[in-house]
C-alpha cells in the first residue's frame, strides 16, 4: 500500500517497490490505462481496417490540394504532428495543424481539412469541420461513431472514419493518427503502405510486451525508465524532427498521466538556448566548484534535479539525397550527451528502432508511454482520472 502522506518537503514520493507487485499496480490502475496502451498496436490494425472501409479514394478525384489542415486539440492534434513529420520535407503541400476553433482565414475549395477528434464533440474539431464545409474545403473527419462529428460529416457528404471510444484519447494515438495517414495516403502526400503498418502494429505489440505490468524492473525498460525520472525535473529532447514529435508527445503523457513538469523540444532549438538549463539551479554546478570524482549516478540529496531524455533517431529516409542532416543530428546529440555528464545531469538515450519512419516513430513512443503511467503508478496516482481536466472542462462549459 502506498502511503498517502506527503514528506517533509511536502513531496509524496515514489514506491519502486509497487512497480514490480503486479497485483498492487493492477488495484491502483482501476481504469486500465496500462491495458488501454498496451492495445496501440491492435489500435493500428483496427483503424486501418475502418479506415478502409471509409472509401478515402474519393479524396483523390480533385486531384492534388493546395494545403491540409489537421484539425483539432491534445492528442489529436498530435496527428498532424506525426503525418508531416512521416511525410518528411519532400511533401508537395503544406501539412498545417491548427488547434483552435474554425480553420485559418485562407482555407478554401483548393484545401482540405481533416478533423480529428476522439469523443467526435471537440469545439475545435467542429468549428474546423463546419467552417470547411461552408468554404467548399474537401473534408475528412475521424472521431467517435455516432457524434457531432459524425453528422457534420454527413451532411457535407465528406468521408467518416469512425474510432470507437474505449479509451482517453491520450491513450488513443494510434486510433486516430492512421486515419489520418491513410487519408493523406490517397492525396498522395505520404507513402505508407501496408507492410509499414504491419511492421508498426508488430514493433508496438513486442514493446507492450517488454513493458507489461508482469515485468519486473530490471528487465522493464518502462519501469526503469520511470523509476530514473521519479523526483526529477524532466527535459526531454529528440535529435530529429522525428524524435521530436515523440519528445513532445511524451511531454503530453508525463504532464496527463503523471502529472509532472516537463520541458519538451528539438535537440537543435535547444542548442539556440535551452541547453542552458544544464547550467542551472536545478542543473550541475559550474565546472570549478564541483567534484569531477564525484559518482554522477548517486543522489545528493540536495533537492530537485534535472533528468535528461534524449530521443535519438539515426535512420535515413530513402528520399534524401544525403545523410549529412543525420550526421549533424547525431554529432549534436553526442555533444549534449556529453555536457549532461560534465554537469553531473543524469541523461536517459531512448534509439529509434525499424525500418519505415513510421516504426521508428512507434519504437520512440511506445517505451516512454509507458513510463509515464508507472510514474504515476509510483506516486500514487490514477493515471486515468486527472479531475484539473474534469474541473476545466466544467468551468468552460466543453
């Protein structure tokens, strides 16, 4: 049992010991976001399936858009996110997400808009999907079967893929970004073919496997994981665009499911400025005035610390012409790996794994998915319920 009282510092800390008791995580976990996570590659095949039930060729018979417009909030504005970051640079249009009601001022009959939302009744997904519809904007909209989404679909006669509604939509990526994927897909904007979404549904199921409640934590690379960032101040940094969008992504998750602070970003941005947070308070101590024996590895007990994450993605995408931005990418992320440890800054390295960019996305994804919620775990908390979110929902009235 986790005790409830919070210490002297007014900080309830973290039970490691209930990671690795099956049963306790399974009571403190009463709304099943382990079970929920660990169906991201079922989510995969599912969506797929709908997706081509859904007729999406007739997204083709206009021929090319001039822009696409992903819209909606949270995690399905994260959609749009993976779909541009899949498609690459060599994308012939711009991929735009937009998280506010209604679409940009310039959208029109040469656009198309895809409105995602995963209880269908999002405002931002519906003043999207409307305005598309008044403006004569191709439309795509996925969501729950049987909303408000759904109708507005209807009614502009514009292809529906429906996501049926099992779990929170943070716990639902994968439900809804293949939809967009395939959507994108039949304008001819991405090449994700069936095999790539085999090999992702595959890759997913085996990390679910690896990080299943079952697994003790010196062999669960979630549990660990969690266990390392557990009283820290989180920075978590991908070396690519790719790695980014899994950066921020698990910034989303540690802020939801666990509750923590988190700074997310590009590993290049960073070095522009935020590297320096490696020399701050809750950073190392200047070079002179610190210990250079000293074990990095062992606590100091001096208070909150900085715990870098480092996202790495070194595969090369068949349609560059060169390797150099990788190389550049992967010099930068040796560069930072390095002043962490001269800082005494503990530092975490989560590397892509597979083929297409879609699987090397997943296997960044899936791991710290994980984590986030056995921190919670750690600390007590359902990762399910999160009442700030209840509470500001009611308060403005959504």
């Amino acid at each position: 049992m986790i005790d409830g009282t919070a210490g002297v510092s007014g900080r309830r800390e973290a039970d490691e010991a209930l990671l690795d008791n099956p049963d306790a995580l399974a009571e403190h976990d009463p709304g099943g976001m382990l079970r929920h996570t660990a169906s991201a590659g079922a989510q995969v095949r599912e969506s797929a399936a709908l997706a081509a039930e859904a007729n999406l060729a007739v997204l083709a018979d206009d021929g090319r858009p001039r822009a696409v417009v992903i819209a909606g909030i949270g995690t399905a504005g994260r959609t749009g996110d993976v779909l541009a970051t899949v498609a690459g640079p060599r994308c012939p249009v711009p991929i735009i997400g937009h998280r506010s009601a209604g679409v940009p001022g310039w959208v029109g009959a040469a656009d198309v808009v895809i409105a995602v939302s995963a209880s269908g009744r999002s405002p931002e997904a519906l003043g999207a999907a409307e305005a598309a519809h008044r403006r004569g904007a191709r439309l795509v909209a996925v969501g729950a079967p049987d909303s408000q989404l759904q109708s507005i679909a209807e009614q502009a006669r514009a292809p529906f893929i429906p996501v049926p509604r099992r779990a929170p939509a943070r716990a639902s990526l994968w439900a809804l970004t293949v939809p967009v994927l395939l959507a994108a897909r039949s304008l001819g904007l991405v090449k994700v073919n069936e095999a790539d979404l085999a090999e992702t549904a595959a890759r997913l199921d085996a990390d679910a496997d690896r990080c299943r409640s079952a697994a003790e934590s010196f062999v669960n690379p979630a549990k660990s994981l969690a266990m390392g960032l557990a009283g820290s101040i989180p920075i978590v940094w991908g070396s690519s665009p790719l790695a980014t969008v899994a950066a921020r992504r698990f910034g989303d998750t540690l802020s939801a499911n666990a509750r923590y602070p988190v700074v997310t970003g590009a590993l290049g941005e960073a070095g522009r400025g935020r590297v320096g947070l490696l020399d701050g308070v809750f950073g190392g101590l200047a070079e002179g005035e610190r210990d250079i024996f000293a074990d990095p590895s062992e606590d100091d007990g001096e208070g909150t610390r900085l715990r870098l994450v480092l996202l790495r993605d070194g595969g090369l995408n068949a349609e560059d012409d060169t390797d150099e931005p990788f190389a550049v990418e992967e010099r930068r992320a040796d560069a930072v790996q390095t002043l962490a440890e001269r800082r005494g800054v503990r530092c975490d390295v989560v590397t892509a794994e597979g083929g297409s960019a879609l699987e090397r996305l997943a296997s960044l994804i899936a791991v710290p998915d994980f984590a986030s919620i056995y921190l919670a775990l750690a600390h007590g908390l359902d990762p399910m319920a999160v009442p700030a979110i209840t509470e500001m929902k009611e308060l403005s009235n959504q």
